[in-house]
C-alpha cells in the first residue's frame, strides 16, 4: 500500500516518464497533430471550395458539351441529393464527422465510396513510393560517398555532369523515351502497373509479378530524379565533414580510412536523407501527376488531380487529408530517425 498524509485517499495521477524521453516526445508530438489535422482538414475542405461551382456546375457543363439535355430543377435535385445546398460549414462537420468514424464519403464523380478508392490508390502508391525511395538511396548514398571522396576527378565530374541532366530533364520525357524503347527493343508494353488481364483481378501470386514487371520504368524515372539531388546534398555534406577537426583526430589515431569514413561523417552526413522521409508520399503524388498520367498508373496522384478539376469535393478532400497525415507522421519517424543517428540531436 503507497504511504500518504493519513485520511487523505492518493489518487492515481498521470505523470511522464522523465526516464524516457524519446517516448515522451513521441506522445507530445502525437497529441499536437490532433489540433493541426482538424485545422488542415478545415483549410482543405475550404479551400476546395473556393472556385465558383461546384460538382453538379462541372457535371452540367460536361454533359451540355456533350448534347445533353440539363435543366435546373436536374441540377437542384442532384444538390439536394449530395448534400451540396447545405451551408459550407454543416457539409464541412458531416464530412469531419464521417471521417472520424472512419467514412470518408461518397465520390460523385466516380459513384463510389471515397474509403473504397482511397484502398485502391493509395496502397499502390505506397509500393511505388517505398520502391522509388530504395533506389534512390541505392544509387545517391554510394556515388555522393564516391563523389566527396574523389572529388574533382573524373567519375565525380561524369556523375555531376548525369546528376544535372537529370534534375533538367522532365520525367515525362524519360517515361517517353522508355516506353519506346521497351516497345521497339522487347516488344513489351509497359504502360499502367498491370497487364489488362490482371488488371481487376484478386491478388495472387501472378499478379504481384506482373506488377514488378510493369513498376520498373516509372521506379527508374522517379528514383532517378530523387536521387539526382540526393548524390548533391551528400556530396557537399560529406565534405564539409571531411575536414572537421574530429575527423583528423580520429585519422591521427591510427583509425582506417573506411571505419573513419562509415562510422563519423558519413553518419552525420545522412541527416539531410533522413529528413525527407517527412514529404516523400505527398512530393511524389503532386510532383509525378505528369509522369503518372503518361505511363496511365493508377496511383494517387491522376485521381487527386480529375477530383479536383471536377470538385469531387469528398474525394478530393479525402486525398489531401490522407497525404497530410502521411505528412505528420512521416516527419515524425525522420526527427526520431534523426535523434538515433546524429548523437548532437536531442529530443529536449
């Protein structure tokens, strides 16, 4: 029994565990993204709003352009039905209160529910995401090494001068090129993630290998441009590090080249690697909308892009929202990340 002033009852009392910093730090940051997403959920589902219209005014114009037949009473009668003649604020707190409830709504556009298209979508664009994110590290870590290391000689003036003719090329350019080349030199058509008979089929075995065969352009495409920039960062980073004083201490030691090289600067030379893991998703689905549309992907970032011009309001919301989470916790898992691997960062 815990010993107290005698007729006072001790409660229990909540109390961090100053043992465990990172822990703390975690549940403090965890509990400040609850007000941040309800505020980004609010500015999303504004701002959406804001261009003149809405779905039905698309959906009316479309179908006029098309010979159709619209009439007002048409148009009042699908806003009622959707919800959209309510104020801006009650359609805002129906949609937050779905959300939370885990439904997102409903897609006018596609007449779907969004949680069911947020399946489909996302899910690929993480395995394209993951995928892109390993190559890149895979060629950018070893030649900005390389490049830091050498500098001035002659593979680090070819791989700076590849590094620059990648960052200027546009990746829809690349994808071009590529698809032409697969279709002229193997025959192969390399267009979407999967092959019309796998398209709409359950997950087996077969399908997870005809989508390895169809993610290698656009993996190569992306993970070459990420990495372009990557190979830069590294490189200055690392040599700014070669010449702090810890380095020629550890050298004066009598410590070999590459336990010195691996163990010290190159440790601390990573943070800027790290520190992207925060954007990585939402880069990569507003930044490959072109590249996505070209190779015909079914990820993320077309359908992102038609809710928006068609102001599916539900799904377009729903999208941002998600990506935003994948944001917050994505910056969270980097400073983490950080705090192990730079021994000067401390989560106080």
């Amino acid at each position: 029994m815990p010993q107290g002033t005698p007729g006072r009852t001790l409660l229990p009392r909540f109390s961090y565990d100053e043992s465990c910093p990172v822990l703390n730090y975690i549940f403090k940051r965890l509990l400040s993204a609850i007000p941040f997403m309800f505020l980004v959920s609010l500015t999303v589902f504004v701002l959406i709003q804001l261009p003149p219209g809405d779905f039905v005014t698309s959906w009316a114009a479309q179908a006029a352009a098309a010979g159709e037949e619209v009439t007002p009473a048409m148009m009042e009668e699908m806003r009622r039905r959707f919800g959209l003649d309510q104020p801006l604020i009650v359609q805002y707190f129906a949609w937050i209160g779905g959300v939370v409830q885990g439904n997102f709504g409903y897609s006018f556009e596609w007449n779907a529910p969004v949680a069911t298209l947020l399946g489909e979508r996302m899910g690929l664009t993480l395995v394209v995401t993951v995928s892109t994110l390993i190559l890149s590290w895979c060629i950018a870590l070893p030649v900005g090494i390389y490049s830091a290391v050498r500098r001035y000689s002659l593979l680090d003036y070819s791989f700076t001068f590849i590094a620059f003719v990648s960052l200027a090329v546009p990746g829809f350019l690349i994808a071009l090129i590529l698809m032409y080349m697969s279709v002229k030199l193997f025959n192969a058509d390399v267009t979407g993630l999967f092959s019309p008979e796998y398209a709409n089929a359950p997950w087996s075995w077969g399908r997870v290998k005809d989508l390895m065969a169809h993610m290698w352009i656009p993996v190569i495409i992306l993970g070459t441009e990420a990495s372009a920039s990557l190979i830069r960062i590294m490189r200055a980073n690392l040599i700014d590090q070669l010449h702090m004083p810890y380095v020629v201490t550890a050298r004066a030691k009598g410590l070999t080249e590459t336990k010195l090289l691996l163990k010290y600067p190159v440790r601390i030379a990573l943070n800027p690697f790290v520190s992207t893991l925060g954007w990585t998703v939402p880069r990569l689905v507003s930044g490959a909308v072109i590249v996505s549309i070209v190779l015909n992907m079914p990820i993320a970032g077309p359908m992102l892009m038609q809710s928006l011009l068609s102001q599916d309001i539900y799904l377009s919301g729903a999208f941002l929202l998600l990506l935003c989470l994948m944001t917050v916790i994505g910056t969270l898992l980097s400073d983490i990340l950080l705090v192990v691997l730079d021994p000067r960062i401390r989560v106080q």
